[in-house]
C-alpha cells in the first residue's frame, strides 16, 4: 500500500481494505454545491449465498453506485462515489451486495461522519446547524439520532433477557415483530431456535403507507376540480380496500364525484392516471390476497420478481424481500402480535382522554380496569 492511499484512508478513517480506490478525486458539483469527490470500488470474494446459504452458485451481477457522505478536512462537502460489487445466486435468484463496515446497507453515510454527527448532538446545537456542518439535511439527523435511540433500546433488550439461561431461551420457538432491523437481527443471539413471525398487521400497513403515498403525488400534479382528484381525496380508504369488497357491478351515488357509478370505474379512472400507481396498486392487492389466504408460493414470487417502479411502494419492496423468509413465516404460522398492539392503543387512548396521569398506580389501575374487569364482568352476562 503506498504512502498516498494510506494518507487518504486516514483522512477518510478508512479501514476496510476490500474498498479500492479507481481513480484520482476531482472536484465536482453535487447538488449543486461544488465538492470534493474519491472514486473507489468495494469488491470481495464471497463463496455462498446469503440467502440460501448454497455454494457455487454465485456469479457478479454489476455493480450498484452510490454518493457517500464522507469526512470532511475542511468545509467543502466531501463524497466517495462507491461502486458495490452485486451478486446473483444462480440458485434463489437472489440478489444482493458486497457490504462493509464503513457504511452501513441502504446507507449513504459513512460511519465516521455519522459517529460525528452524534457526538454534536449531545451539545445544545439545533439539528438543521449540525445537518449544514456536515452537508445531511435536519430530517438525516433526526434518522441517525433514532437509529441510535434504538440500538440502545436493543442492547436494554438483549441485557434483560441474557439473564435467562441459553437453555430456557432455546426453548422458545417462535416470536412476532415489525420489520425492526435490530429487534430481528437480535433475535438469533438470544433465542438461537426461535423463528422470527413478521406481524401481518404492519405488512399490510407499511403497504398502506407506500400506496397512499404514491397516490397523494399523482393527486398533487392533477387539477383540484377534477373528478379523479375529488375522488382520490375524498374517498382514498377505497383504494386500501381488497379487490373482493369493491363494488364492481351495482352504480351508487359518489359524493366526491357528484353522479353514480361503480367504485371499480371510478378506481380504474384513477389507476390509469399514472403507471407507476397502476403497479403499485396491483402489487398491493397481490399481497393482501396472499397474507388472506396464506399463500407462501405466491408471496414468494411477489417478492423475487418486483421491480422498481420509482415510488414509494419500491422501499417497501426493499425491506420485504430483505427479510423474505420472516415475511414468508407469518403466512406460514397464525402467530401474530395483533392482541398486544391492541392493548397498547387502547392504553394510548387512555392517556389521551386523561390527558396524562400525575400517579403511576392511578394509572395502571384504570388500564386494569378496562383490560381485566370490564372483560370479566361482559364475559359473565
């Protein structure tokens, strides 16, 4: 290694060898600002799959190029333009990426400049000074300090249930989460043969999200006094409504649109404003019927087969077929976490009519008594 590259990767705080750099940095505009930009490349050999865990099946797919926020000697914005190696396996027809520990998957922030950013956070510095200090946005660092608010919540986890003995813990078999990275990738520590059941309830509501957020941007490029608008503000729960329950024959009066007619025209009038709504749409009831009726092998598919379609529904997309075989075991089992969550709304309910409670005991008696005694005393008539 010559003396020059080791220079760089110190300026960089660079320790991961596997990153190579192609070419001399030049100035550039990014984002309009002029920066400082470094050309490498992260390559390395991986024998097995990652997902089936098969070898001999892997083959290089090209390579995925990101802008990475990288340390900065002086003002001027600094970024690495990184090229990750991509795999194929042959087998599963999974896809994924070389990773590294200097910047973390689906991240375009380098660990050191990420390590920066929460240190200034602990110092009474308002979020949009320290985002301009190091070229993120205020809403980046609000991520960052949330991400890190919950790896702690997972070390505050993995503390408490350590405490148990690995034989007790082996003995659990199954636990239901959300798509919370750290919670499911801390379940193999603790619980070694547990198998890890993404609740239904928030699939279908990170669907729900990715759906309706595409359908607000096409209603943001259509006239306010059009009917598709009037419709898709008006009535927006039919479009989260499963294909079986809209009335596709019988005509009723719509009183966003004024006249009567069927809500699969007035749905299909809407679709067919954007394709990219189109798809997301068809993608959406797929999995709804899936998850209904548990179909795994269509899930499955689903999963392997979409492509982007550059909406929201694409990061969604992203985060299923990244625990493909999570999501696939909540078809499989009944587990769900869907009495927990409905216990904790209605505690939140409790709070809210309230408005908060000064004793501790007064409120947990009153959740008792919405909980246990009302149930008890309806269950006895």
């Amino acid at each position: 290694m010559s003396l020059s590259n080791k220079s760089i990767r110190n300026a960089l705080e660079m320790k991961d060898e596997n990153i190579i750099f192609t070419e001399d940095s030049k100035f550039m505009l990014v984002n309009g600002i002029k920066s400082l930009v470094y050309f490498a490349m992260l390559t390395k050999q991986i024998d097995r799959c990652l997902n089936c865990g098969l070898a001999g099946h892997l083959v290089k797919n090209g390579f995925n190029k990101n802008m990475i926020v990288a340390p900065s000697l002086s003002l001027r914005p600094t970024y690495i333009s990184l090229k990750r190696q991509k795999y194929k396996c042959k087998s599963c027809n999974s896809i994924f990426v070389a990773k590294t520990s200097y910047v973390w998957e689906y991240c375009q922030i380098a660990q050191p400049v990420r390590q920066m950013i929460l240190s200034e956070t602990a110092f009474n510095t308002s979020l949009k000074d320290i985002g301009r200090r190091f070229n993120v946005s205020d809403k980046t660092v609000q991520r960052i300090i949330d991400e890190e608010a919950t790896r702690r919540t997972s070390y505050q986890i993995s503390k408490y249930f350590s405490r148990f003995p690995l034989k007790v813990r082996r003995q659990v078999k199954t636990i239901s989460l959300d798509l919370n990275a750290g919670y499911i990738n801390l379940v193999p520590k603790l619980f070694p043969k547990a198998k890890v059941v993404v609740d239904r309830f928030h699939i279908v509501q990170m669907m729900n999200r990715s759906l309706n957020s595409t359908r607000i941007q096409v209603m943001k490029r259509m006239p306010k006094r059009s009917k598709e608008y009037l419709f898709m503000k008006r009535d927006w729960k039919k479009f989260l409504e499963s294909f079986d329950s809209i009335e596709k024959i019988n005509p009723k009066y719509q009183y966003s649109v004024g006249y009567y007619e069927t809500d699969l025209n007035l749905i299909t009038k809407c679709l067919d404003l954007d394709e990219g709504f189109a798809k997301s749409y068809e993608v959406y009831q797929d999995i709804l019927k899936a998850i209904r009726t548990g179909d795994t092998d269509t899930m499955n598919q689903i999963l392997l087969n979409y492509h982007p379609l550059n909406t929201a529904m694409d990061q969604t997309m992203t985060s299923l077929r990244k625990y493909r075989k999570q999501v696939l075991n909540a078809l499989k089992l009944k587990y769900s976490n869907g009495f927990l969550e409905g216990i904790i709304g209605r505690i939140k309910k409790i709070k809210s009519s309230a408005y908060g409670y000064r004793s501790w005991n007064n409120f947990t008696e009153r959740i008792n008594i919405q909980m246990f005694w009302l149930r008890a005393s309806s269950s006895a008539k």
